[in-house]
C-alpha cells in the first residue's frame, strides 16, 4: 500500500513538473501581452547584451533575433535538467554518461541537444564576417551600393546606421503590437518587427495592399469591436523576393496611409472599417438580421432619415418581460443604417463594448427598445 502510495506522488510530482514547464515555456516564447509588459522576455533578461531599441535598432534586432533563437532553442534541454532535480525521476546526469538512461529519454536528449547545436550553428554562421549573413544584414545589404567587396561589407554599417537614425526620431510611426508583431514606418523605411523575425524595405521600393480584413466582436486588450487588415508588403528590387504580411488595426489604417510615402492598394472586396461607428454599423446589420423578421401588411414608405432608401424596419418588443424595454407603436420609418446611427449616437461613447447590449428610445415615440427589439420588414 505504502510502496503504491510512493510510486503514485513521484508521478504526480513529475507530472506537475512537465505541466508547469512547459506551461511557463509556452507563456515565455508566446505570451500574453501582460508578460511582455512584465519584462519576462529575451530582449529585458538579456538588455546587457542585446542594448536597446530606441539608441540604436538594427543592431539590437540582430542580437535580439540570434539570442531568441538561441534561448528558446534550449528550452528542452532545460526540460531535462529540470526533471533530474524531481525526486525518483529516471532523468539524471550521471546516468547520461553511463550509459543507463532510459532509451525514450536518450532519444529525447540527443534531438534537444542536436537542435540546440543545429541553432547556435546557424547563430554563428550568421555572425561571420560582421554579421553578413544574418537575415536584417541580407535585407539591409540589398539596398547597398556594391563597389569591390571591401566597401559592401562595411558598407550595410552605414545603411544600417541611418535606419537607425531615423528610428530614433521622433516622426516615426509605428503601429501597436498585434500579437508579436508591427508594423514601423520611417522617413525612408518600412520595417516590420516579429518574435523570429524582422524585414526592411525601403519606402520607394515596395509597394502595400490591404488583402483581407477580419472582424472580431471583441478584442482582448480593448475589450470591443476591432478590425483587423492583412497588410501584404512586397519589395520590388527583385522578383525573387517573397512578400511579407502584418495585421493592422483598422483604425490605426489612416494613420499609416499619411506615413507612407506610397499609396496602399485595397481590394475592392475590403470595406475599411475605420471608424468605431463604422465597425459598430457593421456589427449592428449582422446582428437584427438574426433578428425575428416583421411581416408588414402596409405598403413600405421611405426611410424619414436619409430619404433615400425605403424603411426596413420596425420595433416590436422581442426581449423579455423584465427588461425596461416598451411597446413601439410606430409604422415602419427608418433604414437599417439610420437606426444604426440613431442607437449608436444615444450610447455611452467611451464605452463601445457596452453598445451592443444598450438600449435607446424610439425615435419618434421615445418607447425603449434594445437590440432584440429591432425586425427587419420581412419584404427586405
Ligand atoms: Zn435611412
Ligand atoms: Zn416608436
Ligand atoms: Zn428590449
């Protein structure tokens, strides 16, 4: 009983211990924004080395990029290490070097120590020659004039000193962080920072597209309605070249079309929602069509709001008995859009995520109603 008792607490210790690893691990390579904000990330544990963004950029990407390689690579080996410290483990050193460690966890040392090697490998094949072969140099090296190889080598130093340069200034424009990532935008550059990637481009040597836009009813950070615009860029000095793509915020999509020098090029299928009004009109079509549609028997008249389109709807008490909601008795007179507009102007406008689940007086007859209360005529 006893010996049952043991065997079952060293596998909840170990068990406890992978979870929790692998838990933190997952949190520290792809964490939430409070752990980034928290300082829990290479480029702070590591700042004595890698330096600082704002004094001087490339150069702290190149090492941010090779020392996050080189940390996240050496997790599973940490895995190990951690687990010969559990009590009663099968993991432990001395038995790494005897040769009595369990095959599955030989197997599971040797991939993790031959990654990590395969890694550091191609951290020091990017150092050579002052950092030549690291992918920023490649980008930057490619909008370097080259005359004999002794000015090339030397010569990304003072490209990359400018960008540096300009990112320090204070007219630069960057968007905010969409998961690891965003978008920079200098006097001459267009860069965009990731975990396990950055890419340059020059401003007249790309040419941007919004490509697709998604739309989410809530945004964790902010807590309502965002869009989200996938922005292709694709640098033109060479066919070869692939494009890259970052997500925008739509409402920061104004922004970044004044701080490019070029236009950005939207598919005609992409309706930029800019605006929180007009993400909320959006919100608000998709939501009283899923509504309980209103049979009219009286011919449609015009929407009294704009005059332009015919009246769409009407409002009829759908919600439930205990909300403060009334009985409208009104003919159908507006469109869709212009109740939109009306129930947006009588909500708290500080706090768009509350909109939705607000209420707002008839137009005509002051009877509240809510989102539940509004049918589309079912003519429509
Ligand atoms: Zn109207
Ligand atoms: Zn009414
Ligand atoms: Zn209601």
């Amino acid at each position: 009983m006893r010996f049952q008792f043991r065997v079952r607490k060293m596998e909840n210790s170990r068990v406890l211990f992978s979870i929790l690893y692998w838990l933190c691990a997952f949190l520290f390579v792809v964490g939430p924004a409070e752990i980034k904000s928290a300082g829990i990330t290479v480029e702070n544990l590591f700042s004595s080395w890698i330096g600082r963004e704002d004094v001087d950029f490339v150069n702290f990407h190149i090492k941010r990029l090779s020392f996050t390689a080189a940390v996240h690579s050496a997790l599973p080996i940490g895995y190990f290490l951690g687990m010969t410290c559990v009590s009663d483990s099968a993991a432990n050193i001395s038995s790494l070097f005897n040769g009595s460690l369990e095959f599955g966890w030989q197997l599971y040392v040797c991939t993790s120590i031959l990654l990590h090697i395969a890694v550091l490998t191609i951290i020091f094949y990017w150092s050579m020659d002052d950092w030549s072969n690291h992918p920023i140099v490649k980008d930057i090296s490619l909008y370097v004039n080259h005359r004999g190889s002794e000015v090339a080598r030397s010569s990304w130093r003072v490209r990359g000193n400018e960008i540096s340069n300009e990112f320090r200034r204070i007219d630069k424009y960057a968007t905010s962080y969409t998961g690891w990532s965003r978008l920079i935008v200098t006097e001459n550059w267009i860069m965009m920072t990731a975990l396990y990637k950055v890419r340059l481009v020059p401003q007249d040597k790309v040419t941007l597209a919004v490509m697709q836009s998604e739309e989410h009813d809530i945004s964790p950070e902010s807590n309502s309605m965002v869009q989200f615009l996938s922005l292709r860029i694709k640098p033109t000095v060479s066919p070869h070249l692939k494009p890259f793509y970052v997500r925008i915020l739509s409402t920061e999509f104004k922004e970044l079309k004044e701080a490019v020098m070029r236009s950005i090029l939207t598919l005609p299928n992409i309706s930029i929602l800019q605006t929180v009004d007009e993400m909320f009109l959006k919100a608000f079509r998709e939501h009283i069509h899923s509504n309980r549609s209103f049979s009219s028997l009286t011919p449609v008249e015009q929407c009294i709001g704009c005059m332009q389109n015919t009246a769409q709807i009407k409002l009829v008490k759908n919600c439930d008995s205990s909300s403060p909601c009334q009985t409208c008795a009104c003919r159908p007179l507006w469109c869709i859009d212009c109740m939109g507009r009306w129930y947006a102007s009588r909500q708290d406008r500080t706090r768009p995520e509350t909109w939705l689940s607000g209420n707002a007086p008839c137009p005509m007859c002051r009877a509240k109603f809510c989102m539940l209360d509004i049918s589309v005529l079912a003519s429509n």
